[in-house]
C-alpha cells in the first residue's frame, strides 16, 4: 500500500540510522551521559549537548531549555501534571479545547478527580478557538492553558501567537503541543512566547519513543517532576539518557532545517493536487480548515458511504480513517464531532498525511483509487440515490 499516514509516524531517515549506530555498541560511543568520572561519559554528554543544540537551533530555544521525555506524550503529562502541581497555591483552574490529543485530555480528566476546574473549549465550525471564548473563560485561579498548535486529524492551525498574547497579559502559563506542527510550520519559539511546548521525534523522521519538552528559562517556569530518581534533565526528568535515541532526534531536527523550508511547499503542492483531484466527487466534506492548517493533512468525509466499507475499499492506501480508529471502540472521531459533523459523517472520514517521501504518481494513483471506491460503495448503498 501507499503510505498516507505521516501523521501518525514517519519512517526514520537513513542519515538518522547511520548515527544512531554509532551510538549503541563497544566500538561506539556507548556511554552513560551522565557518568563523570570517566572518557566514556564524557563523550557521551557532549554528544547529547550537541543534540540539544541541534534541536533548540530548530525552534530558536536555549539548549538548556530543553528536557528529554520519552515522547509527546509523557511531555504532555509532564508539562500539565508537573505545572499544575507546582502552582497549586496560585490556582486551580486550566483552559484546554476538546480537540486536543488524548495525553493532553485524559491528563486534565485526571488532574480534575485531584481537584483541579477544567475548561474545555470547542473550536468554531472552521476548527478555530475563538481568542474571544477563551479570554471570556479566564478566571481569577486560571494557571495554565494548553493548545495544540496543529490538530493530528484535521491539520487545522491554531493562533498561537494570539493566545500566547493572551496568557502572558493574564499572567498564566502557556502550553503547546506542538507534535503535528514542528518541521511542518517554522516556530520561533521566543517570538511565539510559548512556555512549554511538547515534540516527539518520530515525527519528523527520527526514532520512536524519544521526546522533548521545552521548558521557558526566561522568566523561568518550574514544576514538579513526574519521574523521581538520579535527578537527571536538572530533576525535572530522571533516569539514564537514551544516548542513540536522543542523537537521532539531534540529527533528525538538523535534517528539517535544513529541508523544512522546500519541503514545506512540496508538501502542500502535493495535498493541493491532491484535494482538487477529489474535491469534485459529490457529498465530499472537507474537514481541514485550507487557509489556516499545516500542509500535511487532509481530512475529509463522504456522506451515503459507510465508513467500514469505505476503509476496506481502500486497503491499497496506509491512511487513518474516522472509524478505524485508535482504540478499538467503533466511537466515531472526537475530533470532528466537536466540530459538529454528526457520526455519519465523522464515521466516513479518512485523513491523508503526506511527508518527506510522498511523490506525485503516488498522489494521482490516490485520486483514482478513491474515486472507484466511492463510486462503488455509493452503488451498493441503500441510502443513495441517484
Ligand atoms: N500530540 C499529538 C498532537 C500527536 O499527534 C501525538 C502522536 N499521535 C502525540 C501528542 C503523542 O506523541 P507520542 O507518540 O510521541 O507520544
């Protein structure tokens, strides 16, 4: 099959792999980076300094505002958890939007059984917050609000820079999840003013299970570590540093900068063609807010299409689909249900997501493949009629 699902995890690039190695066995730099008394550890530390170096040079951060995780996810509960943690006496109250990622809701659902308000936002039809809802819902014991910068379904940007504006004139805390957004839209992170941002690097071409959480120095927010132990990542984040995944998060960023700004275009050339090749086919819904999105994603769904059968049509193409979905339940998407789709269409909807590797033939043999199955499954459909 083509593979359409960039979204959810890229392949490693090859330059990426090729470091990694070096890192890993006795003729390698095999080292505990956090072993001082010997050559072994120091090579080790340095190599995973430069990292930090190559991953802040991405997003215009300090080095040393940048912690390691695991991935997107634990930053999520690192970020949340840890600040709400440490500000409690400030106050109890966090703004969130229900599109958000799992790691980010079930983390307030959690922090709300420990006493902490939340508010979750839905975004406008066009999958925007309103900057107005959100300064309407700030309260005195606001301390914390976390958006995503792009939504993992439907590519749909938010203003970040607006609500940053927001926050910081409130005097509450600003964070980001910002794994669909990075290497996909340029971010200065200190011109954004973001004080926590969360990405993961199997994203953007690096491995899997390795993440980062940017933590602001300047003025300096703190929290109160998830993980307790050997007082690593300055105690925010312990335990011995996965030394190999880390360089290829390091290479991996270098990589997009290098590239992000013709990769940038490229991909949205392709999700252009890409949409007007389909936009024609009747009952097409677009879910991705065009204007305002990273160029990545494509989410769309058709009406008088089951989404079971549709997803079996088209078995040729590596895509996420609305009913196919993470879990194993048949609960259509969140995501677009929030943005009001009833579960119809939510159940129909598929999203493409284009990278690195995606080429033009690929897309054409997209557009046809989608529009023989539609055509199919709508002759075969009790409920259309034509
Ligand atoms: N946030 C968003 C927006 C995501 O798309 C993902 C990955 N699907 C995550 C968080 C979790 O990232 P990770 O896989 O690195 O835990």
């Amino acid at each position: 099959p083509i593979y359409l699902d960039y979204a959810a995890t890229t392949p490693v690039d090859e330059k990426v792999v090729k470091k990694m190695i070096n890192y890993l066995t006795i003729n390698g730099i095999f080292g505990n980076s956090a072993s001082r008394s010997h050559r072994f550890g120091w090579v080790a530390e340095e190599a995973v300094d430069l990292a930090r170096e190559q991953i802040s040079n991405l997003i215009n951060s300090d080095p040393r505002e940048i912690i390691f995780t695991s991935g997107a996810t634990e930053s999520n509960n690192l970020a949340i958890k840890g600040c709400c943690d440490f500000y409690k006496n400030k106050g109890n109250h966090i703004i969130t939007s229900n599109t958000e990622h799992k790691s980010v809701l079930d983390t307030c659902k959690y922090l709300e059984q420990k006493n902490f308000c939340v508010t979750y936002l839905n975004p406008k039809k066009n999958g925007i917050i309103s900057l107005k809802e959100i300064k309407e819902k700030i309260k005195k014991n606001t301390i914390l609000i976390s958006i995503m910068y792009v939504n993992n379904e439907t590519g749909t940007m938010q203003n970040i820079h607006e609500i940053s504006k927001i926050c910081h004139k409130n005097n509450i805390l600003f964070h980001v999840d910002a794994t669909q957004a990075i290497g996909k839209i340029p971010i200065n992170i200190k011109q954004e003013n973001i004080d926590l941002m969360s990405f993961s690097a199997h994203k953007i071409y690096g491995p899997k299970g390795i993440g980062v959480l940017y933590i602001k120095r300047k003025p300096r927010i703190r929290l109160t570590p998830q993980i307790h132990g050997g007082n690593h990542e300055r105690g925010m984040r312990s335990g011995t540093l996965p030394v190999h995944q880390i360089i290829g998060m390091g290479i991996a960023c270098k990589i997009m900068k290098k590239k992000m700004f013709d990769e940038i275009p490229y991909i949205l050339n392709l999700r252009n063609i890409l949409w007007n090749g389909i936009k024609n086919i009747e009952e097409i819904y677009l879910n991705t807010n065009l204007k305002n999105s990273a160029p990545h994603i494509l989410n769309v769904s058709f009406n008088f299409v089951e989404g079971e059968s549709l997803i079996m049509a088209l078995k040729n193409l590596a895509i996420a689909s609305g009913s196919a979905c993470t879990s194993a339940s048949l609960e259509p998407s969140y995501v677009l249900k929030s943005l009001g789709l009833k579960d119809e269409l939510a159940h129909s909807s598929i999203r493409f997501s284009l990278g690195r590797f995606t080429t033009k033939d690929e897309i054409y043999y997209t557009i046809e493949i989608i529009h023989q199955a539609i055509k199919k499954l709508r002759k075969l459909s009790p409920l259309w009629e034509m």
